[in-house]
C-alpha cells in the first residue's frame, strides 16, 4: 500500500515556532494533547513489522519508530540510524523522512518543514519536523504522512 498524499488539507493557523535551522531542531509551541500523542504512537504500532523504543538519533524522551530491513533506502531512513525512519518527541512532533515527490506540497500546506541536518550531503534531503497534530483532523494528517514514511522506508 502506498499513502496517498495529494489532496492533503492545508493546516490551520499559523505554522508553530520553531528552532529554524538550530540543532537540535525543536518545536517551542502548539503541542499534541496526551491523548493525540498517545493515539500517533498506537498508529505506528499498527504498522506492520515496526518496532518502537529510544530514538538512536535525538533526545531522550523521544519515541524511534523503526524497521529493521536488509536493504534500506537511503532517502527512507534517519541517518545515522540503521533502522530508523522518524520518531515523535514528547511535545507531539515528529522527524521522519517523506517521499521527496511530496516534500514540497506537504511545505506548501503548512505540515512540515524541512530539518536542518538535511542540509548536509550526507544525509537525506527528505528529513522533516512534522508538526504536532493539535486535534484529531491533524493526526488524520499525521497518519498519512506516517504511513508514507513507513511505505517508502518498507520498500
């Protein structure tokens, strides 16, 4: 199955604060309620063969949604993660990859920008902060993009 990404609604309001091109890459407002981060993570575990725990690759407190595979697109994993491909931080948000045919209408509409890291040659251009989903119309959104993510990284 591959998640269908075009026809995606604009998000809401104006996009959150953030960090900008600082690492680490945070976002500093409009968090997730508990209840809609809780209901991302049961989302993630729906996914077949995903595993979660600690992230290898951001702060602790942050929940890694991994895929171990023998091969691994290099455009569908956090590098240098082996496994890999996103993970929500406590606040809601989330980095993962995204398919780079959608990276710029998921800017477009409001729902991601781009992490600075990815910035450097060695590390995918496809590398986002999805911003926290704020009720459940965005973590509808969420899921989508999640479940790209997941698609491109099971590949």
């Amino acid at each position: 199955m591959t998640a269908d990404l075009t026809g995606l609604p604009a998000r809401i309001g104006a996009r959150p604060t953030t960090t900008g091109l600082e690492i680490p890459h945070d976002q500093l407002e409009a968090f997730s309620p508990p209840q809609i981060r809780s209901a991302l993570i049961e989302f993630a575990h729906s996914l077949p063969g995903v595993l979660t725990g600690p992230s290898a690759v951001s702060e602790p407190g942050s929940l890694a949604f991994r895929l171990p595979r023998a091969y691994r697109d290099f455009e569908a994993f956090l590098h240098p993660s082996v496994d890999e491909f996103g993970h929500v931080h406590r606040s809601g948000f989330m980095h993962l990859t995204v398919p780079a045919t959608s990276l710029a209408v998921l800017k477009d509409l409001g729902w991601v920008e781009s992490h600075p890291i990815s910035r450097r040659p060695e590390f995918p251009g496809t590398i986002v902060m999805f911003y926290a989903p704020r009720d459940t119309d965005e973590l509808a959104v969420a899921t989508t993009v999640l479940q790209a993510s997941y698609d491109k990284a099971a590949a």
